[in-house]
C-alpha cells in the first residue's frame, strides 16, 4: 500500500513537469511568429503614415520610409528564429509571406505613390500631371504584383538556379528579394527627408525606378545573399570591426548610408548579369566552351528568405 501511495505521489510531479516543458515548446512556437507580427505592424505603420503625409508636413513619409527599414531586421530574425528553436511550421511559413506581401508589397506601393506622383503640384500643365499619376500608380502596382509574385514563386521553388550562376563558394538569391526592393523605395524616400517630389521630370525618374526594381524582383538574375555568414560562430576582429562601422555610420548618417547600401545592393545584380553576358560573348567569340552552371548545393539553392 505504501509502494503504491508513493507512485500514486510523484504522478502530479510529472504531469506538472509535462505542461511545463508543453508551455515552453507552446512559447518557443510564438516567439517568431511575434517577430512576423512586428513585420506586420511595421508595414501597417507605415501605410497609415503614407496616407497622412503631405508637402507641409513630409514627416509622415519619411516615418513610412522608416518602418520599412525597421521591418527588415524583423523579416529577417523571425525566419532565424525559428530554425534555432525548431519551431519552423507551415503555419509560420504562410503567415511570413502575407506579412511580406503587406509590409514590403503594398506598404512601399503605397509610398511609392504618394510620395513621388500623388504630391506633384497642381501649378504643372493638368494634363502632364493627370498622366503622371495615372501611369505612376500603374507602375506602384505593378511593383505590388511583382513583389507578390516574387513571393509566390519563391514559395514553390526547389532549387531555383540564377540565369547567371556566381562563386560556388557563395549562395544568392534569384532575383531581388522583396524586402530589398521595397528598402530600395524607402532609402530613396528616407534620403530626402520626406519631401515628396515636386518636379516632373524627377517623377518620371522615380516612375523608372520603381519599375526597375519591380521587374528585377521576378527576373532570374542573381542577388547575394549572405547567406554563407554564420553570426553565431566566433567573428575574428577585422570583421567585427566593419560591422561596428556600418553600424555606426547608419545611425550617424542613415540618409547616405542606406542610400548607398540600397543602390549598391540594386546595382550589384544588374553588373552581375551584364559581367556574365559580357563573358559569355567573349568565350563564344573565342570559341571556348561558356562555364556551366554549378550544381544546386554549390550555388547556395537552400534559400530562406524571399
């Protein structure tokens, strides 16, 4: 009897121990889906502001501009994560793309279109500036569908391979990645304060731009994506010390310095593409056979992020 009431005594022990470790796992589950929450708010955020922000007060959008950028970091940490805590679900995938789609899609839509067409002043010829925000929140929505697509595409992909193959030592993207189109738009918006455009040649600027961007987003080429730098091993000093650096010179001078990160960032995949056209010309030309495409695990296929 007394063998029996001890068993009968650690029961509640250990049941207790189990809704613990079931309460811990329940909360591992949460953590980066609070993370995705985040991104969301961010880019709800920052709609709310695009819609409020005028040429008397610019403040608006450069808050737009900024909760993009802060929703970056965001996009990038709950994905990371949840592969530390395995806690990665279909549940948390589904809901990390429609947080993309709001925060990196039709936020930077949005504030492409007010920003650079909606604000142009009425002291230009009417019909100009009918045709500038007509044509301009045709091409803020077609920036929306590519990204959107983007998305979708990178969803159902298994081993997506670059046009352009790079260094097998180095994983990429194909295409640009939506969360970097969209700090694109709000670098550009962040560098001049907010204030909206004014002139129209300066918006058939940014119409071409915002078209760029949106048609780089679903092309094959390829984008760095850094994938291969592993924060969580030791970082020998000559590395650390850049990153001090970019952080600094972000937080001292944000304007410039995510202007030139976003440009670099367009950039280098538009250069890559045409370095690789360039060297396929030139061993056709010299008769060399052109280098063939690396396998999926040595061009970094195992993408995840979009």
């Amino acid at each position: 009897m007394s063998a029996e009431r001890e068993e009968l005594a650690e029961t509640p022990s250990v049941d207790s121990a189990d809704k613990r470790r079931m309460r811990l796992r329940r909360g591992m589950y949460i953590l980066p889906s609070l993370f995705t929450a985040g991104n969301i708010a961010a880019g709800y955020y920052a709609i709310t502001q695009s819609l409020q922000g005028t040429v008397a007060d610019p403040r608006h959008f450069d808050y737009a501009a900024l909760a993009i950028g802060f929703a970056i970091p965001f996009d990038a940490l709950d994905g990371r994560i949840a592969r530390m805590t395995k806690t990665t679900s279909e549940f948390g995938k589904e809901l990390d793309s429609l947080a993309d789609v709001i925060t990196f899609g039709v936020a930077p839509s949005i504030l492409a279109y007010a920003w650079g067409f909606r604000m142009l002043p009425y002291t230009l010829d009417h019909d100009l500036r009918v045709k500038l925000v007509q044509l301009g929140a045709f091409v803020c929505f077609l920036f929306l569908i590519c990204g959107a697509s983007r998305l979708a595409r990178f969803n159902i992909s298994v081993n997506p391979q670059p046009r352009n193959p790079g260094r097998p030592d180095r994983k990429y993207f194909v295409g640009m990645p939506i969360p970097a189109a969209a700090g694109v738009i709000a670098a550009v918006v962040h560098f001049f304060d907010g204030y909206p455009i004014q002139a129209w040649w300066l918006a058939l600027v940014w119409l071409a731009l915002v078209a760029l961007v949106g048609f780089l987003m679903v092309s094959t080429w390829r984008f760095w994506s850094g994938k291969e730098i592993n924060l969580a091993s030791r970082r020998p000093f000559r590395t650390v010390v850049p990153i001090g650096m970019l952080i600094a010179l972000v937080a001292l001078f944000s304007q410039v310095t995510l202007m030139l990160m976003a440009m670099a960032y367009m950039f280098s995949g538009i250069f890559a593409r045409l370095a690789y056209s360039w060297s396929r010309k030139h061993h056709t030309g010299s008769g060399a056979s052109p280098v063939s495409p690396p396998s999926a695990a040595a061009s970094g296929s195992s993408h995840t992020t979009t």
